[in-house]
C-alpha cells in the first residue's frame, strides 16, 4: 500500500511540476508579446509624442538619430576606392580647370593643374539621411569625410612660374544628391548633387610652394583661398547644384536646374571709420557687391575718404532666399591689387517681401574668422535691402539677362576689358542709382 500511494504521490508531483512549468512558459510567452507590442508602439513615436506622454519629466538623454550609419557601405567604398579615384582624377581634370580659369583672379595669368591625384586614402561616410521632399524624387544626404592623401599641385603664372602643392587636405560636408525617378530602367533619368550650407562646408589644407616661397607672388594665399571659396559656393553650395542625366535617352532636367527665385536691391549707402592702408594720405574705397561670385557689382570709388557716401543701388539675382546671403566687400583701389578694407554678410532669410530696411553691417578682415590673427575693427557699412519675389514672366526675364550678362562677361574677358568672369564690373542695366559725383 505504502508503493502504490508513494507511486501515486510521485506520478502527482510530476504532473504538478509539468502543469506549473507548462503555465510559467506560456505566462513568460504572454509577456513577451505584450513587451513587444509595447516596444513597438513606443517605436512609432516621435519626441512630439513622447514630450506629450512625459510631460516635464521627458529624459533628455532620449535620442532620434537623423543619419543612419553605413558601415557597410564604407567597406565596399574602401575597395572601389583604387578604381574610382582614377576615374574622378580625369572627370576633375577635364570639369575643373575650365573653372579654374572662369574663376581666376587678377593678376595671375594662368591655374591649372600640374599635377592631380587623389591618392590611397578612401573617403568615409558617417551616416545617411533619406527623405522623400517631392513627388518623383528621392533625397539623400551624406555626412561626407575625407582626410586623405592626394597629390595636388597647381600651377601657376603671375609673371613668374610658381608650383603650389596643396597639403594637408581635410573635407567635412553634407552632400545632398536627389534622385529624380522615372518608369524606365534604371528607374532613375537623372541625379542632383550638391553640397548644404548648414552646416558650412569645410576644406582644411596648407599651401606650399614648390622650389619658391609664398611670398614671391604678394597676397597668393589669400588668391588660392578665395578662388576656391568662389567656387565651392557658387557651383556646389545649394541653392546651386550639378545636374547629371542619366540613361540613353534625352531627359528634361529644366526642373531640376537652379532658376531665379527673386531679386535684392541693395543700396550701398556709406561707410565710416574705414581702415586706413594708405602711408600718406587716406585709401580711395569702392565697394562690391554680391549674392553669387560670377554677378559682382562696383561701386564707384571715392577718393581719399575713410568715411565714403557711395548711395547706388544694384539688383542682385536670388536662387533662394532661405539659404543665400548677400556679401558686400570694401576695397582701396592702389596701383597693381587693390587691398580689402574690409567684408560683411547680409543674410537674406529675415527680409520681408517688398519692404525695405536699413541695416548696419560691421566690416570683418574676413568671413572666417578662424583663419585671421588681425581682429582689429575695420569699420561699419550701411546699407538698405529690399527683396521681391519673382512672378513666372520676371523669372523668364531673369534668365535672359543673366545669360546675356555672363556673355557680356566673356566678352570683356576676351577683349582684356576684364581679367576673368569673376571680376566686378559697374553693369549700368543693374544700377538704379548713381549717386552723388
């Protein structure tokens, strides 16, 4: 009897044992889709939603990363590196010395490359935003960086030949490239690149002069700094963009390309306690103003005066009010190169449409200030600004003054009336007033 109970007994225990461990397993199953329906519904919320939900006491340490890393990606890029750096050596040779030469400053007589490779050292991309901002297209942007070690060496003429090599060269940006999508393979008929200003672009990298010194050409750091600052601004950064079609067939990227959206009246008032650069007597200032590089205007110059009343007005052309400013740079006029007094950076986001306003700029040795020891006050600027949108017949118009300003541009330049595309002309089609001789 004491066998068949303690067999009973047994056989119940077991029983029990399996009956609770049958209910512990599916208790902690419950659980754990319950969990996971949470989890998954805290993944659809934003930090809107959940500010909402935690009210004040809403962690900060909370994050919503924007860019997705790509680790992978990098990986691949490492071992294609060899292959498409060959191939963009001879894309940068064949695109960029025509630039070089549209953006190149007084005083030297030729830019290119003597020597261009962009060496061993592959680019890494930190992470990648997709967003959908249109219709038909697909926006990516990638935190680009490179710390590379290619071999770049221009050469230049200024009366004498002197080879610079460019060391050192460090690239931190956002590239923006906009796939613009269609029903035929490869699904994509063309792609838009450019580089955002915000946050700036940056290009570190020394200058070195090959068998000479910086010095033999007076002012070429500031030259090299300038030219390459121009065209990164006014070719890469958006508003302003490259267009590639893609595909065999012809494909209509009239959207895609950058268009007038409005345009600045800038009146250049006057200006007071100018720096003096002069050994006897006062500097002879003019000013110049701009929104893109290749569109200067001049002032007229005013003779022996630190504190010049210039009052003309000149109608700059805007891509995009949002993101462009407009630059205002004072200068002396002298014998061979005229010497900057100063540069000032009017921000074109906060005006309202057709209301005119007077704004007081401080004059800076220059807009990156990092780079300049002399921090020593240049004076004040005073201008007036009055911005006003485009209708669809003002932007047509626009563009026909604009392509026929840049002709006229390269007329000059051919006939030795100006030294290259870039430089400032006193256009009278874009003064509205003269002012006071």
């Amino acid at each position: 009897m004491g066998f068949v109970s303690g067999m009973f007994m047994g056989a119940l225990f077991g029983i029990s044992i399996m009956a609770g461990w049958r209910y512990m397993m599916r208790s902690r199953s419950r659980s754990r889709a319950a969990k996971a329906a949470d989890i998954k519904l805290l993944g659809s919320l934003d930090r809107e939603d959940l500010k909402k939900l935690c009210g004040d006491n809403f962690p900060e340490w909370i994050s919503f990363p924007v860019y997705e890393q790509v680790k992978w990606l990098n990986k691949q890029l490492s071992k294609l590196w060899p292959y498409v750096a060959e191939a963009a050596t001879i894309i940068i040779r064949d695109s960029v010395e025509p630039i070089l030469e549209e953006y190149r400053p007084s005083g030297i007589s030729s830019l290119k490359f003597s020597k261009l490779s962009l060496g061993n050292v592959a680019p890494k991309i930190e992470g990648i935003r997709i967003q959908s901002q249109k219709q038909g297209q697909i926006t990516m942007d990638m935190d680009f960086r490179w710390g590379g070690d290619p071999d770049i060496v221009l050469g230049i003429e200024a009366g004498v030949s002197l080879p610079i090599q460019l060391k050192d060269l460090q690239v931190f940006t956002i590239i923006r490239v906009i796939f613009q999508l269609c029903e035929e393979i490869p699904c994509i008929s063309a792609v838009v690149v450019a580089l955002l200003s915000e946050p700036k672009p940056r290009f570190d990298y020394t200058l070195k002069a090959i068998g000479g010194s910086l010095t033999a050409i007076p002012g070429l750091s500031d030259m090299i700094d300038d030219t390459v600052t121009s065209i990164i601004t006014d070719m890469l950064q958006w508003p302003h963009r490259i267009v590639v079609p893609l595909g065999g067939v012809p494909v209509d990227t009239s959207d895609l390309e950058l268009k007038p959206q409005g345009k600045l009246m800038l009146t250049i008032v006057k200006a007071h306690n100018l720096k003096n650069m002069e050994m006897m007597g006062k500097s002879d200032p003019y000013a110049v103003a701009f929104v893109r590089p290749l569109e200067k205007f001049k002032t007229k110059v005013i003779e022996n005066n630190l504190n010049p009343v210039w009052n003309q007005m000149f109608h700059l052309t805007v891509e995009d009010k949002e993101t462009q400013c407009a630059i205002v740079e004072v200068f002396d006029e002298d014998i061979g190169s005229d010497q900057r007094l100063g540069i000032a950076k009017l921000s074109l986001a906060d005006l309202q449409p057709d209301v005119e306003k007077e704004i007081d700029l401080r004059l800076m040795p220059s807009l990156d200030m990092l780079k300049i020891k002399d921090k020593k006050d240049r004076g004040n600027i005073i201008v007036k600004a009055k911005y006003h949108q485009f209708t669809k017949e003002e932007q047509d118009a626009a563009l026909a003054e604009e392509k026929k300003m840049l002709e006229n541009k390269e007329k000059m330049k051919n006939d030795g009336a100006v030294n290259s595309t870039m430089d400032a002309i006193d256009d009278p089609t874009h003064v509205s007033g003269r002012g006071d001789e």
